[in-house]
C-alpha cells in the first residue's frame, strides 16, 4: 500500500504511538523524508532508503505528511522456510534501515512496485495462483534487502527524534 493510503486508513494520530507490531514492515520511501524509529532508535529516511521492522520490534512513526512511498506488510508465516532462513527474517540485530545504490536500488524499486501493483489487481487468475504470485515476488524482494551487504544509513540521535521515548513500560507492552 502507498503511505496516502496508510494516512487515510489509521485514525488521526494512531501511527505516532510506539507498537509492536506482530507482523513485518517492509516500507520504502519514493518522495520526501520520514523520521521512524525503530526499538526506541530514530532513523532518518530519503527516498531509496528502506526499513524493515520485524515482528516484536517496537515501531513509532514520524509524521507521514511530508512523504510518499510504498508500504508492504506480511506475516512471518507468509514465506517459505528456506526465504525465511536466507532472508535472515527473524534477525532482531540485523540493521532496520538499508540505502541501497546503483543497480541495486534499481532493482529494489521495480521489484516493490512489481508487488504493489500485483497485489492490487487480482487480474484474472485464480486467487491461489496470485497469492502464489504474491509470495514469490515477496520473496525476491526481501532476498534482495536481506541478503546483500549495503551501506547503511546512520541512526538519528534519539534526543532528535521528538516522537521517541525511552520509557521501559512501552519496551515491554504490545503497543
């Protein structure tokens, strides 16, 4: 889904809360900049950046206005073991934000638009099929982020992140 359709979708100031989710983030900025933090971390995104926030890490967003981008959310049971295993899902210290350059970048955005557009448009094949279809071009894609080494973007302060606390009761709630 593109970040407009998570600003109509949540209600007024839902997103600034710190969650944790039980389900993957996947999201990728395609216009402006977003601050999003990431286990009481804040991270300054551009666009090509990507963040992944796995199940259980706690999740605060910043304020979505000033950017566009596309958002992918998946449950861990949606892959197949083996892309789970190389994809390094379950990897809570694998860095949540990755820049990748060149063709690299390239390729990570006609793979996130390539599964954008095929989950919105069921087409005429049978839903098992495009869930299948869903599935592997998940898999690329996450493949893709997870696997390759990339220059990674450094972590904002946290004391500059104004929506992040480090308050130890939310560390351990489920929102």
């Amino acid at each position: 889904m593109s970040l407009s359709e998570l600003r109509s979708r949540a209600p007024a100031g839902s997103l600034t809360v710190p969650q944790r989710p039980d389900f993957h983030h996947l999201l990728t900025l395609t216009h402006g900049s977003l601050r999003n933090a990431v286990d009481f971390t804040g991270y300054a995104l551009k666009p090509g950046s990507w963040l992944w926030v796995r199940p259980g890490q706690v999740h605060q967003w910043g304020d979505l206005r000033q950017a566009e981008g596309i958002l992918i959310l998946f449950e861990h049971g949606f892959l197949d073991p083996a892309t789970v295993a190389a994809a390094r899902l379950d990897d809570l210290n694998a860095s949540p934000v990755q820049l990748p350059v060149g063709d690299d970048r390239d390729a990570l955005k006609l793979a996130a638009e390539h599964l954008d557009r095929e989950s919105q448009a069921l087409r005429q094949l049978p839903l098992e099929v495009h869930i299948s279809v869903l599935r592997h071009l998940l898999a690329v894609l996450v493949l893709a982020v997870g696997c390759k080494e990339r220059d990674h973007l450094v972590p904002t302060s946290v004391s500059h992140h104004p929506e992040t606390t480090s308050s130890p009761s939310l560390a351990g709630s489920n929102y």
